[in-house]
C-alpha cells in the first residue's frame, strides 16, 4: 500500500505527540475502509488524510474502548473501537481504527482518557512491590512525574538501570496484571496540567489521580499538662521508624516516610515548645507526642 503524502495537522502549543502510524478507518462495521494517518497526541486522536482531518477526538470524550478482528488488505486484523461522545451529541459514535501493535494505542488511550488513579488502587498496587519499587511508586503518586535522577534517589540507588528495571521489569508488569494497563510512562516532552510547566524527558504517573480535596481528617488530641502538652493522633497503617516528628515555632509536624502510606500532617499549638525535650511513642496505632512548653525552664 503506498505511503500518504507527507503532512501532519497543526498541534497546539502545549499539546505532545505519543504515537503515530498509518492505517485503516471507518465508521461503522457496515462501511468502508480509509487509510488515514492516525496520531495520539495528550489531548486527542487524530485520523488524518492528504491533508485534512477526518476525524478529531478529544481524549475526555472517549467513553469506552474495545476490540474486535476485521478483514482489512485481504486478511483479517485486530481493531480498535473508540466510542466517544461529541459535542452536543446525545448519543456516543465509535470509530474502528487499524493499526500496528493495536494493544499499544488501547493501553495509551486507556492511561490517557479511561484510567482513574485513586489512593486505593495505588495502595493496592504498591503491597504487591517490594520497598524500592514502592517508593518510586508513591514518589510519583505524590509528585506525578519525576526525572529518573531523582527517581534514583528515591530508592538509593546510584544506577539508572536500577530504576529502569524496577519500571519495566517489577511496576509497570505487575500494574497490566492488576489494572490492565502500565501505570508509569516515559514522557520526552509533556505539560504539567496543574502548573502549565513543560516538563522534559521524565517518568509520570498514568491516569487521571483521582485526589480528594479535602485531607483525611485523623484523629487528635490536644492535652495541656501543665508543664507540657500531650498530642496523640491516630496512625494507621505505619510503624515508629516511619514517623518523623519537627516543630518550628508553634507548628508541629507529623510525617509518614512509609513506602505505602506518604502523608504530611501539620498543627498549630497554642505556645512554642521545647523540640529538643520531646518524647515520642507508638502504641497500636496511636502516636503519642510529649513537648515541654518553653517558658518552663528554659
């Protein structure tokens, strides 16, 4: 089949290329088949033709994915059927495209438009890694793409392998096996939604994380004891040496450092404190934190 000329449709400024290949559409499995030149850009899929747009659509529309076997060049091939709804459209359209390595593009579209990336689902994942692959895991649950340097340091290591083996040797496997699809992708260029910052050459959380808006409320305690105030607060799911425990000012901090469990808890007390005079201890799962005021003997 001879190639199509040579030309691509404009993309925005802030839009990326992933995958490109020519192949076959049509509209319904009753209709014709084109060639057209598909891409997957961050934002939608393109079916492109000499030099126009066949058809457009953009990845938050797409509502369902699935597969099917049609004879295309006189023997049968894998299909993908992308159902979507247009504008002010009441019902969905599918498009059924032809394309080298089929399985590819799904899993792209489905990191892209179907996957949601909760808590739960990343926990869930995360009980299945051992301690280095559960950091970089959470490290990108929390950041969203990382550069692999500081991948690295995430997981102590000074080798990149390392990291590039735990990905797609341990992460990205065991997330096809849970999930149906990696959860981690290399991104040569790619924008950051929440900060419009262009982000180079870097590895990024798949999906759409679904974060809620408001913190886990955590239960606490306040006790003033006269000479120093008592805090507990309820830890679930972490042990002592995860815990790290600072105060500046009147403010103390609580974190989680649990390859699984990564949280900041941050409270204003009524006075200062004295750090250096702290006690801290975990019973089940109650973390109990003693500060000595600072106006008593200091």
């Amino acid at each position: 089949m001879p190639r199509l000329a040579k030309a691509a449709p404009a993309l925005g400024p802030d839009e990326t290329l992933i995958l490109k290949d020519q192949g076959g559409y049509r509209a319904h499995p009753g209709a014709g088949w084109k060639v057209v030149e598909c891409l997957l850009t961050d934002k939608r899929l393109i079916l492109w033709q000499l030099r126009k747009i066949v058809l457009e659509v953009p990845l938050s529309s797409i509502s369902d994915l699935r597969t099917g076997t049609f004879y295309y060049v006189l023997r049968k091939r894998p299909a993908l059927g992308v159902w979507f709804h247009p504008a002010g459209a009441q019902r969905p359209r599918v498009a059924w495209i032809i394309v080298n390595g089929a399985r590819i593009w799904k899993a792209r579209l489905f990191q892209m438009s179907l996957l949601k990336v909760d808590e739960a689902l990343v926990a869930s994942l995360a009980e299945k890694l051992d301690d280095s692959c559960r950091a970089i895991l959470m490290h990108l649950w929390e950041r969203g793409h990382a550069r692999i340097v500081e991948l690295a340091e995430v997981c102590g290591t000074d080798n990149h392998m390392d990291v590039l083996m735990h990905v797609k040797d341990a992460i990205n496997p065991m997330a096809v096996k849970t999930m149906g699809c990696p959860i981690l992708s290399f991104e040569r260029k790619r924008v950051d939604p929440g900060t419009g910052e262009t982000v180079l050459f870097s590895w990024w959380l798949a999906g759409s994380p679904q974060r809620g808006t408001a913190q886990r409320e955590r239960l606490l305690d306040l006790f003033d004891e006269g000479g120093h105030y008592q805090v507990i607060l309820d830890v679930k799911g972490v042990e002592r040496r995860d815990l790290h425990v600072g105060v500046a000012g009147r403010e103390l901090t609580v974190e989680s450092r649990h390859a699984s469990s990564r949280w900041v808890e941050r409270f204003e007390l009524p006075e200062k404190v004295v750090f250096d005079a702290h006690r801290v201890s975990l019973k089940n799962t109650l973390l109990e934190i003693c500060l000595r005021k600072a106006g008593d003997g200091s």
